[in-house]
C-alpha cells in the first residue's frame, strides 16, 4: 500500500476523510503526533484486486473437471429442503425401512462383545464381506472369485466406479459412456484426464406403449467410436435412469468391440436385483473372454436398500483390480467396520434362504412391480407417456403434452426438463429429476421433454403423487 506524509496545519478533523489530489483519491488520517497521512485508496483498491484476481485464478476449478462444478443432486436435494414437496419423487431412496435384519444387523454390532467391530478393518475389505461377496457372485459368474484380490469394498458404488475410472485411465485415453448415463461417470472421467466419447440410447418410438427395452443403440455408431485410443466401455445394466435391461444380444455386441479393440468393461450393476420377470439381468462378466476385461460394481445401499450405508465393491480379475487397490489404499484406505460387518450379516441372512422366494434378491422386484405398474398408470392418466422400465425404480416419462398446460416462462433455467420439474413441484408439490443431467452438453436437447419418477416409496406417498396430480390438472384444463 502506498502511503504519503505530510504536515498541514490549515487540515482540521477528528475522523479520516476522503481528499482528492488530481486524478487520485486519498485518506487522510491525523496521528497522534499531529501528522496527517494521506492513504492512497486508488492504489490500495488497484494492488487489492489485482491480488483478488490473481486469487481467483489461482484456485479457480481446475480445467480438466469441466462443468463438474454443478450437481443435480446437490441442487435438487436442495429444493427439496427449501420447497419441502409434499412428495419427493427426486433422488433414489426408498421412504420406509429396510429389512429389519439388516438394520438389526447394525444395532447389534454396534454394543457387541467385540470392540474390534467399531475399529479399522482389513483396507480392501473387511474379511467376513468379502467372503460373502465371493459367495454370493462365485455361482453368478461362473467361477470362483478370489476374495483376497478379486473383490474390493468401497465407499459406495460411487468410490468402485471412481477407483475404477482413476486407477485405468491414463491422461487422453478415451472412455464410451452411453446416454443417458449417471452423471458422475463424465466427471470421473475428466478427473483422469481421460475424453468421455458419449453414444445415446435413443427411443425405437416415442408414441403408444413405450418400454426401456425401446431404447438401443445404433450398432455401427457404437462401433465408430472405438479406436486405440479407446480404455473403456462404462456398461450401465439396469439402467439409471431408463430401467433398460440390456438384452444378451446387446451385451454381446459391446463385449466384441471391447475383444476386438483390446478395451475394458466397467458395467454399472448397482440394480441387479430390481429385473421385473421375465426380464433377466445378465453380467457381462459371464459372456466369453469378458471375465479377463470385466470389471463389475455393485452397492449395498441398493442391494439391501439402506443408501444412507454408502457401501460397494467392485470385482474382476486381480490384475484390473490392482488399480483400484492403489487409488483406495491411498484416498480411502478401509471403509466403515460396523456397516461392512453388518452387510456381511445381512448377506449371511440372505445365503441360507438363497433359494426360496423370501430371499430379499427375489421378494425386491415382486415388492416394486405394484408400485411401478401404480405410477405408469397415474402418469398416463395424468398426460404423460412413461417409458416403463423393466428394472430398477425410475421411470422416465416424456411430457410434451403438459406442455401448454404450465407456464415456465418464469423459470430461468437454461434446459426446458429444469424449468419443468421446477414449476411442475411448485404447483403440484411432486418433486422429480430433471434427466437432462444424465447427458453430455451436445445431446441435453434429448432429455428436454422427459422428467424422471422415483418408485420405491410408500404407497401412501405414491397415491397422494397421483392425487395432487389429479387435482393439478383438473385446475388447468
Ligand atoms: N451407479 C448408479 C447407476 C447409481 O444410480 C448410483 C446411485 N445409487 C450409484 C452408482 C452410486 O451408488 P452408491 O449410493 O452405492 O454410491
Ligand atoms: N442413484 C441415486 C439416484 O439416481 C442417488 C444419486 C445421488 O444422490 N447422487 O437418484
């Protein structure tokens, strides 16, 4: 800061004033011995935000992130603590308990005889998990995981697909992400350096009875994007957010492209135990040679539904599983004892009734489908054309003929799925996802005309969704 001195005696005041000297502004300050300095302010504010830039960029978001920077669920969560909707369709969690063993599971190893249960565990798994993983996946792919270094457990299905993406690509090499996609996976990918190449599912028919299985992807545009550059294919089955249950015909065709270019598969199973009969999950994994470049993510927030849990894993081959062992070992290290050793307990609860309809791996889908089938109908009823999905509990559901029915001129949004679902839970206070999220900046025109539902709520909840839905559109015939 530049500072003048000088001595006047015709100056008189008690508190600093403001003085201008020719172009400049100053301070003038009266010291106790009597000088009088003149602070100049021009300067200060010039040194002062010339500093304030060269802050702001210095820590500005790295480039690499790209738009990382805003989240639909930090947004929308946010909505609903500010708007309270009288029914949150929006983030994916189920609205009433879990399975009372799970959560008895967790009491009880919390006040154990064994203090070991509150401590650090095992950093890549806590040993009775993984073994029940090994159990539970050994018979579903056909071979025998090694617990010790087949099978990773992470903070959630988040941290397997981020020790995955982190751990494989190298700075430039290219990733196939299909749209829509969790929208995650776009930022991860940057966060490697690596170039997301995006392919959308796009609808066979968008009028008359839609389902999840309508929407495929064109076979030769598939194949034009891989190239050497080409590390990855993230595979998402069931679908987030369409449901879609990849067909074996589908799978196969990806699994030869990733054989033919010499490319992983990181497939996103965190819904493979929500498949609505007849439709059946199938893991890339099992198809041949896919083993050796699979590697598989699950999550027990799903498999158990306790999300607030944020427990997953990935498995594959140890080779492709040491890389995520080196990015865990040295951003997480171990997960939460109590909750893995309770997963393992739920697992263990699971396993002895594998095989009777009771098994939560079954009694899940046939719990969901009444609810589904519930929220396709009202959603008809109610103007718009839902894409019924054949897992999961999405629904993605167009509604182009609301269109004239709302008003969004006051929403400020750049996206028109945004401004829908916004104005859509003021006036009706149903709260939902705006899919436009789930898509790269070039193809969100594709995701403009559809909101997505939430299922795995209460019925109460469901019928009053449907309820003030009704009431919503009596109001604007
Ligand atoms: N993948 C998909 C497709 C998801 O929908 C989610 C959200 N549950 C995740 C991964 C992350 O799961 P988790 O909550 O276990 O981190
Ligand atoms: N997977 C859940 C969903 O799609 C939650 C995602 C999240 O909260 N980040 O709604």
């Amino acid at each position: 800061m530049s500072l003048s001195t000088y001595s006047s005696s015709n100056v008189s005041y008690d508190g600093p004033i403001k003085i201008q000297l020719g172009q400049s502004w100053f301070t003038a300050v009266r010291s106790q011995s009597g000088v009088v300095e003149l602070k100049n302010l021009n300067i200060a504010f010039r040194n002062l935000s010339c500093a304030a830039n060269q802050m702001t960029d210095k820590f500005k978001l790295p480039a690499r992130y790209g738009a990382g920077e805003k989240s639909v669920w930090v947004e929308y969560i946010q909505l609903a603590a500010e708007y309270k909707p009288a029914v949150n369709l929006g983030q994916g969690f189920p609205d009433y308990h879990a399975p009372q063993h799970v959560t008895k599971a967790l009491g009880e190893i919390a006040t154990s005889e064994n203090p070991l249960l509150n401590q650090y565990t095992r950093g890549f798994g806590h040993p009775s998990l993984i073994q029940n993983l090994s159990k539970v996946y050994s018979p579903l792919v056909g071979r025998e995981i090694n617990p010790q270094n087949e099978i990773l457990v992470t903070y959630g299905a988040y941290e397997a697909l981020y020790s995955a993406i982190l751990g494989h690509v190298e700075q430039g090499d290219e990733v196939i992400v299909i749209e829509p996609f969790f929208d995650c996976y776009d930022f991860m990918i940057k966060s490697a350096c690596g170039i997301p190449r995006f392919i959308a599912l796009n609808p066979k028919k968008t009028s008359g009875t839609v389902t999840s299985a309508d929407w495929v992807l064109d076979e030769k545009e598939l194949e034009s994007l891989f190239n050497p550059k080409t590390k990855m294919i993230i595979v998402n089955t069931p679908h987030n957010p369409l449901g879609k249950v990849f067909t074996r015909q589908e799978l196969e065709m990806i699994a030869n492209l990733c054989k033919k270019h010499n490319v992983l598969c990181l497939s996103d199973e965190v819904y493979e135990w929500m498949a609505y009969e007849p439709v059946e999950h199938i893991r890339i994994a099992t198809l041949p040679g896919m083993w050796e470049r699979t590697i598989t993510v699950g999550s027990a927030g799903k498999t158990f539904s306790v999300t607030g849990w944020k427990t997953g894993w990935a498995y594959g081959p140890a080779a492709l599983m040491l890389n995520l062992q080196v990015v865990h070992q040295n951003c997480v290290y171990t997960c939460c004892t109590p909750i893995q050793e309770a997963i393992a307990r739920s697992f263990d609860y699971e396993l002895a009734r594998r095989d009777s309809p009771d098994c939560y791996f079954k009694s899940l889908a046939r719990e969901l489908l009444p609810k589904r089938d519930f929220l396709v109908k009202t959603l008809r009823e109610n103007g718009f054309n839902p894409t019924i999905p054949e897992a999961g509990y999405f629904i993605v559901a167009d509604w182009t003929k609301l269109e004239n029915k709302i008003d969004l001129s006051s929403e400020s949004d750049k996206y028109k799925d945004y401004k829908f679902t916004k104005k859509f839970a003021k006036e009706t206070g149903v709260l939902t996802i705006p899919p436009t999220a789930f898509y790269s900046e070039g193809h969100k025109h594709l995701g403009e005309n559809f909101a997505r539902f939430c299922f795995i709520k209460k019925d109460e909840n469901l019928n009053l969704a449907g309820k003030l839905m009704k009431e919503w559109n009596a109001k604007n015939q």
